[in-house]
C-alpha cells in the first residue's frame, strides 16, 4: 500500500488566539467547552512503514502509518463523522525547537532575517517576552520566538529541511497508530511534562496588566519553574515516544499545512505555547488545532508565542 501525506484539509474558521485565554474565535471571547477526549475510532491502524535509517542525530527517526485525525476545526465532543483518513510517510523530526543560537547562525548566513527582539519598555507588551537580543545570556539556549510563517520556512531551508506538515505533527503528538492523548501518553498534564501556563505566568501576567484578574489561576496551582519560555529540552518526561521533546508547551511551532478561510491566508501552528492554561490545553491539543492567520498584521504585530522545528 502506497501511503501518502493526505489531502489538504477543508479547516473551520476557527483559530487559537491564546494571548492568555485559550481557544477562541478570532476577535472572540474563550470558548466554554466541556474537554475533549481523544477520540475513538473504529478504524483499524495500518501496520507502519519502517522509520528512516538515515536521519540526523538531532532528529529522531519516525515511522509512516495511517491514522484517524480531525477534520476541522474544534468539535467537542468529538464523533467519528468528524474524523477524516490521514497517511503520513515515514520522516525526520527534530527532537527540539530550534534555540536562539541556531537561529541566530542562519541570521548571521544572511539566509534569515531577524525576528522580533525583546525590548524591556515597549509599545505592544507581548516584546518584553522576546528571545531574541535577550540581555540574560541564557536565553540563547531558549527556544527562537516571535517569528513569523516565512522566517521559519527560510530557517528550515537552511538547514536544507523543510516545515513538517500538520498531519505529521498530529501523528507525532499521538504516537502513531498508538493514539495517546497527549505525546507522553494519557497521563493528565502535569509540572514536569510541559511548560504551559502555570502559576507563576499568570501572576507576572496579572500584575504587569496584560491579563484581567477575573482569568488569573487560584493560589496554589502547579508551577513548571519558568513563568516564560523554558530552555529547549527542559521536559524529558513530556517527551514523546520516539524522543521528541516540546511537542506540548514552550512555543508553538508552525507547520507547512496552510488554510485560507475569508479573513486571510493562514498557516497552523501546533502544540501550545507557555501561556497556554493546562486546563483549556485539551481543547487544542492533538485532535484540535492550533492556527493562525498570516495576513499584513503579522509584518508589524510581534507573536512571542511562535517558534520552529524542521522535519525532512
């Protein structure tokens, strides 16, 4: 059987704005939704085609196989009519988000150019949450943030691979054909698998006034240790079963997978970022999506949520 990369996806006009809310519909308020679990399917899995031998030690080698995804945009409950047939060849994918440093040798290649940078008093809040010409020399080793669709494509040329599609991703969220909840299995989301929104993000959000006290998480919820981004590769246990770290949390990562729904051309980007609220999470993880508009505003609007990583 001859698998292949399935067709494009008719989306819903959905997309993730999560400044510090979660799931909601552009210049829309949170959605209040029961969540989701991860769907069932009656399909049976194809056996899977043998991961590539020839992958880079910075990538781990993933098999192909088909599998069951959504459809569209986010549907709770989720039933089988809203899951369509996705085959996925076997692939490379970096085992981490693409740091400061590395981005910055593609910068300094002439091959990208420079993505927003951290600015301590600026006009739009979300620069203070920039990695990129960060004063604290640590953040080097932090995932690069604030880059748009084109920044990342150019990158991942660079480094002559490419942006991995969607259903790639999804397929490495779920652990193929082993469709887990989550890309550590169905354990509940908990401090040391991701970097999400937790305690010490929403009480620096709070009292810098970029979030409304009404949404603040109550005293005592879990902290991850880093109320911002996280060094890559700072979640072992989160990582999935073929050693990809940062599948959940961090910065979400831009996919090659492109939608246009009437506000604009688009591209998803998955998995969550570290603003995101552990208990909104499940409604964009795996069987969700994540996705953005990439239309004039994002040449002049800085997003310190999205990040990188290639596949080949």
């Amino acid at each position: 059987m001859k698998l292949h990369v399935g067709a494009s996806i008719t989306r819903a006009r959905w997309f993730c704005v999560v400044l510090a809310i979660g799931c909601s519909r552009k210049e829309a308020g949170p959605i209040q939704r029961d969540l989701a679990p991860a769907p069932s399917t009656s399909a049976t899995p194809v056996d899977l085609l043998a991961p590539p031998k020839d992958c880079p030690a910075d990538m781990a080698a993933l098999p192909g196989g088909a599998f069951e995804m959504l459809k569209s945009g986010y549907v709770v409950p989720v039933h089988d009519k809203d899951l369509q047939h996705a085959e996925v060849k076997p692939f490379c994918l970096d085992k981490l988000e693409v740091t400061v440093e590395a981005y910055e040798g593609c910068v300094k290649a002439g091959q990208c150019t420079e993505p927003f940078a951290y600015d301590p008093a600026p006009k739009i809040s979300s620069v203070k949450l920039m990695n990129w010409k960060h004063p604290d020399p640590t953040r080097r080793k932090h995932p690069i943030n604030g880059i748009q669709f084109h920044q990342a494509e150019a990158y991942c040329k660079f480094m002559k691979r490419r942006l991995p599609l969607e259903e790639e991703v999804e397929w490495a969220m779920r652990n193929g054909t082993q469709a887990t909840k989550y890309p550590w299995g169905n354990t509940a989301i908990d401090a040391s698998r991701a970097n999400l929104g937790d305690k010490s993000w929403w009480d620096l959000c709070v009292s810098g006034g970029d979030c409304p006290p009404s949404v603040s998480l109550p005293k005592g919820h879990w902290s991850d240790g880093f109320p911002f981004t996280a060094p890559v590769g700072s979640f072992p246990a989160g990582a999935n079963r073929w050693g990809v770290e940062d599948l959940v949390g961090n910065v979400e990562e831009w996919t090659a997978s492109r939608t246009a729904d009437g506000m604009g051309d688009g591209a998803w980007a998955r998995g969550g970022h570290f603003g995101t609220r552990p208990e909104l999470f499940d409604h964009c993880l795996a069987q969700g999506k994540y996705g953005m508009v990439i239309d004039p505003i994002d040449n002049i609007y800085p997003r310190a949520r999205d990040g990188v990583r290639c596949a080949i």
